[in-house]
C-alpha cells in the first residue's frame, strides 16, 4: 500500500510493537522501529530524509511521546504524525494540537482505523513523490528532445559541409579510374585498379553515412495515405536489387524476388507513409544482406519477407539465417550509434527505421532471434 514510503514506529511496549510493526512491516517499503521517545529521536534525526510519517505512542521511557514530537517538529514542520494513546482529556490534547499532531488513534487499536488515519495523513506526501516523479520524467524527456535536436542540427551541418568536396573527391576518382583503364595490362595497373576499388568503397562508405545523417537530421511530416504495403517492399526490392542479387536470395512469401513481380499482384491496404515505410524496408534489407555475406555460398543464403494481415494490422515479418542478433546487442538494436555492422556506417539506420514505424499510430516494430536466424516484425495498424 505503501511501498515506497517510510515510516517510524515508536512503542516501548514490546508486545504491542511486535504485533503491529508486522503489519506495518508489510504495509511500508521500509519500517523503522524504536523502543522509546529519545531512541525514537534519534533515529528520525538519522533518518530525517527518508522518514515519511512517524507513528507513536505518549506514555514511554527517556523521552515521552509529546516532548520526542515537539523537538521532530523543530527540525521538521511537515512530517505527518500520528499518535496511539490512551489519553482523552483536554490537556493533553491541546499539547498534541500545539505540536503538530496530524491524527490520534486510541488504544486498544483498531488497525482498520490506524491504515486509515495513515492512509489520509500520507496523501500529500503520495501526491508530492508523485509529482517529483513526473517532474523528473517530464525533465528527461525535455534533455532527451533536446540532445535529439541538437544531433539532428549538428547533422544536417556536417551532410553540408561534406557533401561538396565529397562529390569533388568522388568526380576525380572516376577520372582517375578513366585513366587507368587505358593503361596497358601491367602489375602497376592491377595495384591501381586495386587501389581505385578500395577508394571507392571507402566513398561508398562515407555516402551512407551522409544519407544516415540526412534521415536523423529529417524533421518534415509525411502525409500517410491508405495505400498497398505489399507494393513498397516490392519499390524497396527494386532500389536495392543490384545488391541483393549478388549477395543471397529473396523471397517474398514464398515467392523469388525477381524485377518483373507486379507490385499489386497482392493487396495488404493499411494508412502509411509510403516513401518513408519503404526506407525502412531498405534499412532492414540492407542489414540482412550485410550479415548474409559472412556466410560462405551464395546458395546458402537466404531472406524471407512474408505479409499478412488480420482484423486490426499488416504484418511484415523479415527473416534472415545469418545467425541471430548478438545477446548483447539485441536489447539495444533500436538505439542510435549502437549498430556493429561494418557497412551500416554509424548505427542510425535501425534506429531510423524504428522513429518512422513509430510516426504511424499504433504501429509496432520488435526484433529477435528465431532458429539460426534474426526476425524483424513490423505491424501497421489499418
């Protein structure tokens, strides 16, 4: 009821505190218990930042119970305090009320009324954590959206900047590569040659980190239409084709990919973002076939993409046999720079996909392992 809240229970009687700290004891995520009034101050002062509320009882030992809450209230006006007595008379009332007392629970106790008369005094503190809590949380996400902001606009930045002497790079290489087709079949112009391919695979490299960048730096609504998922995977089969056909087979529910599938030869409707779902096919694809090249044999390489629906949703199901996502990298495959395939350049691509299936209300995206093999689900909701 109050698992995370703390309370201090005094009682010099022993049988009573036995009795009744049990069943605070279950009540309260920690119960701190004293024997007398100076134990029982000693331990607020001790504990004066995690103490929530202090239940206790007048007639003891050292330090009485009114005396023991006069001197918590000078150094703590709040705290809510309840007293268990035996004491009616109006003396001894009108001290409780000049002290601070919250609640009065008479003895013998009724527990009933004692978790009641805690329940009423710790509301505000209930209320408080509560806020804090969101406070807190409100604080997170406000850092959180901040830090994505500022990733973006740094981005965007530095995709500029690149982009110009990249493509001036990009345009001399070419030239260069001109030149050494012309040469004469020698040693030289194999190192070249070698050399050229090298360059431009580092150039492709650079060029999917920009477009990366550019995506994570992308802020721009797309308008979702009703529109055939099954045609996207078919547009995004098409855009990386000169990939994967000299990578591994394809197939779309059960079917091979080959250039010629007719993009509404099956009609899975649901309201989509078109452009933008069929870059996440791209980034799911492109990172099975990353993963489908360690395995030796163009044969022994396989990716299924099967589509479905039922009342509520589409569902794409992708599913490689690479191998499986590592345990370590499985919980974290959705977070931006946590990606370890050398080719995906700095890790954005999964997590891009996964900001893009969340723009489409009540989608989902979830990634595991299935047999000797990684399984990205996307459900699009109708």
């Amino acid at each position: 009821m109050f698992k995370n809240l703390t309370a201090l229970y005094v009682e010099d009687e022993e049988q009573i505190r036995s009795v009744v700290a049990s069943i605070l004891g279950s009540l309260f995520g920690k119960l701190i218990t004293a024997e007398n009034g100076q134990e029982g101050l000693d331990s607020f002062l001790e504990n004066e930042k995690e103490v929530n509320v202090v239940i206790t009882d007048i007639n003891m030992p050292k330090l009485n119970g009114i005396d023991m809450c006069r001197k918590i209230r000078e150094v703590n006006k709040l705290v809510p305090i309840i007293i268990t007595t035996a004491h009616n008379d109006k003396d001894f009332l009108h001290k409780a009320i000049e002290v601070g007392i919250s609640k009065f629970v008479t003895k013998p106790m009724d527990m009933k009324l004692l978790i009641d008369s805690i329940k009423s005094s710790v509301e505000p503190v209930l209320l408080q954590k509560k806020l804090e809590s969101e406070r807190e949380q409100r604080e997170e996400e406000r850092l959180k959206s901040a830090k994505f902001t500022a990733t973006g606009q740094l981005a965007a930045g530095i995709t500029h900047e690149i982009n110009t002497p990249l493509t001036y790079i990009k345009a001399n290489i070419e030239m260069l590569g001109y030149d050494v087709e012309d040469m004469e079949a020698s040693k030289s112009k194999d190192n070249f040659q070698d050399s050229l391919n090298k360059i431009n695979s580092g150039i492709h490299r650079i060029e999917n980190i920009i477009s990366s960048m550019k995506e994570i730096s992308y802020n721009a609504k797309v308008e979702k239409v009703e529109s055939n998922v099954y045609a996207t995977l078919i547009t995004a089969g098409v855009l990386v084709y000169n990939k994967v056909k000299h990578i591994s087979n394809l197939y779309i529910n059960g079917k091979q990919f080959t250039m010629e599938l007719e993009k509404n030869e099956l009609v899975y409707n649901a309201k989509i973002q078109i452009q933008r779902l069929e870059q996440v096919w791209i980034i799911i694809i492109n990172n099975a076939m990353d993963e489908l090249m360690k395995i030796d044999h163009f044969d022994n390489r396989r990716l299924d993409i099967d589509i479905s629906e039922d009342d509520t949703y589409v569902n794409v199901v992708f599913k490689d046999n690479a191998g499986g996502i590592d345990k370590e990298v499985l919980p974290h495959i959705f977070d931006p720079f946590k990606g370890t395939k050398d080719s995906s350049g700095m890790g954005v691509g999964l997590s891009i996909a996964k900001r893009i299936i969340d723009a489409h209300e009540g989608a989902t995206i979830e990634a595991y392992n299935e047999n000797n093999g990684a399984v990205f689900k996307i459900a699009l909701k109708k």
